[in-house]
C-alpha cells in the first residue's frame, strides 16, 4: 500500500471516536484520550498499533509575544502543572490509561 491508495482527511478531535467507529473513515491516527475511546467503542472489532512505537513526542505551544508579556503569572501556573503532569505520568506509569477510561 502507497500513500496513493489512501485518502487523506483532516478530521476535528471531537469526531475522531464517532468517525472510526461508525464505519466513516477505516482507519485513524490520534492521540489520548482518542485512541482509548475508541477502543472502548470498537471492543474486539478493532485493532490498535502503535504509530510511533517508543519514539518521544513534542507538543508546541505559542502565542503572541504581547499576549506573553502580559500574562506571565498564568504562564508560569501553566509551566508548572505540565511539570507536576509529567512528575505524575513518570510516577505512575499504570495510572494513566485507567484515568482516561473513567472520564
């Protein structure tokens, strides 16, 4: 199979689950808490393979310079809670698909 034999679509988060699962689209590549939805969903009507196996994954975050220099105090609150989720996450590897299925 060739990226000529498949057909690309952009679909938004919130229709990723209901797209893959009804049949719309036959495959998707997404992220959590996604990819537990539609596992649950799909039960044993579906098969799940890692896309990018044990490779690290970076999130970008930006915005205006002017928004920054104004908003400081809640930058750092920011910085800080990603900090205490990753302290979390390293701490509590098995946790963290048990904490999406119950939402």
């Amino acid at each position: 199979m060739s990226l000529h034999d498949v057909a690309l679509m952009d679909l938004p988060a919130s229709q990723s689950v209901d797209a893959v699962t009804n049949g719309s689209v036959d495959a998707i590549i997404y992220y959590q808490p996604y990819v537990y939805a539609i596992e649950d969903r799909l039960d044993d009507n579906g098969v799940i393979w890692q896309a990018q196996s044990n490779q690290l994954l970076y999130g970008v975050m930006s915005c205006r310079n002017d928004w920054a220099v104004g908003h400081g105090e809640q930058i750092n609150r920011l910085l800080k809670s990603l900090a205490l989720a990753e302290e979390y996450i390293i701490d509590h590897p098995r946790r963290q698909r048990r904490s999406y299925k119950r939402g």
